[in-house]
C-alpha cells in the first residue's frame, strides 16, 4: 500500500483537529478590517467610499433600519454634504417636488411630511419636544415660518402665554408688526338710542382687566366717560345719552 494512502492513526487525526481549532479562533480574534477582503464590505472604524448608495432595509415591520449612538459629547449620527442638505428625511412618501440641486444646499437638516389623512391630525416635517425648549433657532432671523399661517403659538398652562416675545433693552421693542392685527377680545358694539351706557359679556374678564374704549359714531358732546369692568363682562358709559343708535369700539388688554 502507498505511503500517502496508510490510514492516519487516531493521534494524527486528534493533533489535526486541534491544529484546526486554534486556525479558527486566531481568525476570529482577527480585527475587522483584517476580515474585509471584499472592497465593498464596510468597514467599522475605518472611512468607507462608495460610488452608489449604501441602504439598508429592516423587513421587520416596526424595526428600525439604522441607530447610532455616540458617547460622551459624541454625535449619535452626523450628516454632512458638500453642496445639498446635510440630511434628507421624509415620512410616508418624499416631496415631489423636492430638487436636491435647487432646495438641499446651505441646509443643514430637511425634514418632510404629506398632510395627515385624519383631519384631526397633522403631518409634521420636523419635530422638537425637550422638557424645557423643544426647537431653538438661532441666526440673523431665529426662527421663520412661511405657510397658510407662518407661526402658531398655543400654551399647554393657562399661567403661560402661548406666545412670548422679549425685547435687547427695556427700550427695545419686543413686537413688531407689518400689517392688520386681529384681536378675538376687541371688537363694536351698538348703543341704542336714548341710552348712555353698555353691557359686554366676555370670558376672562376680571375687576382689574384693562379695558380701553372710544366712540366709532360721530355724536356731537358725546364721549366715553368710564368703562367699569367686573367678573365676566365690562360696562361702556357715556356723559350722556345719545339720542340716535351709536358705534363704539373696545380693546380688553387683560
């Protein structure tokens, strides 16, 4: 019988299956970029360049495709472009009419989503919520809404305004505005004739609300001489009575 052919006694077998073991946990002990022989395999800890993109695709319905997590001060994920928007995200289904070219540069972040098919509901691009601020925007102009309505404010507590605005100085205005302004607690009412006093009923209204009042009715010697507010409602008089039916017009401050 052939040297090469002679069965392998049981020692040999034994030495070769243990020399294989230790091959296995030499390769596994291996660093990563030691085990990416294929130059499209990522790289951990190590820059990766592609020429197409790189996706990935959670099948499980409600995984989450990507995470990251930083420590430290460390970024959980940071995003960056040389010419079109840092970041690019969308819910349900991307904007159409999105141009990377045209809306992507000087962008940092871009957040998108359709109206919400409930209409009690709302779709939202981005959303901030914290403890404290929930979006902070800081720049030449800190924070700009343009839409069907630019900016709503609206308070969780009825101790705080919906809206707060804060002038540099205590002589620096802290509003400023261009245009017509809607007031749901100003308004007009009718005087009638042979009267010289009015009732207005309004929620909210106290024995210390500021209440400011003038005639919207040209009536000759006549003129708005107290408006007395109490729990729910303020009375408008005059120094007289008119003798025809007579406009006049209020602004409750508080």
């Amino acid at each position: 019988m052939p040297e090469d052919s002679a069965p392998r006694s049981r020692r040999a077998l034994l030495a070769a299956a243990a020399g294989g073991a230790a091959a296995l946990a030499a390769q596994a002990a291996l660093p990563l970029t030691a085990m990416a022989a294929d130059p499209n395999d990522v790289v951990l800890g190590s820059p990766n360049t592609a020429t197409t993109t790189t996706s990935i695709t959670n099948s499980t319905n409600g995984g989450t495709a990507f995470a990251g997590s930083g420590t430290g001060t460390g970024f959980g994920v940071q995003a960056t472009s040389e010419g079109g928007a840092g970041s690019f995200s969308w819910s349900v289904s991307a904007p159409g009419w999105f141009d990377p070219a045209l809306d992507g540069p000087y962008t940092g972040a871009f957040g998108w989503s359709p109206a919400h098919p409930d209409p009690d509901f709302v779709g939202v691009g981005t959303w901030g919520q914290s403890d404290d601020w929930g979006v902070l925007g800081q720049g030449g102009v800190g924070v700009y809404g343009y839409g069907g309505i630019g900016v709503i404010g609206e308070a969780d507590n009825t101790s705080f305004p919906g809206v707060k605005a804060y002038g540099a100085t205590d002589s620096s205005p802290a509003l400023e505005v261009q245009g017509k302004v809607k007031f749901n607690r100003a308004g007009r009412k009718t005087i009638g004739a042979g009267k010289s006093s009015l009732v207005v009923t309004m929620a909210g209204v106290t024995s210390t609300s500021k209440v400011l009042a003038v005639l919207n009715s040209n009536r000759s010697g006549r003129y708005v001489r107290a408006v007395v507010p109490a729990s729910g409602k303020f009375t408008i008089y005059l120094n007289s009575s008119v003798s025809s039916s007579t406009y006049v017009a209020y602004f409750v401050i508080d």
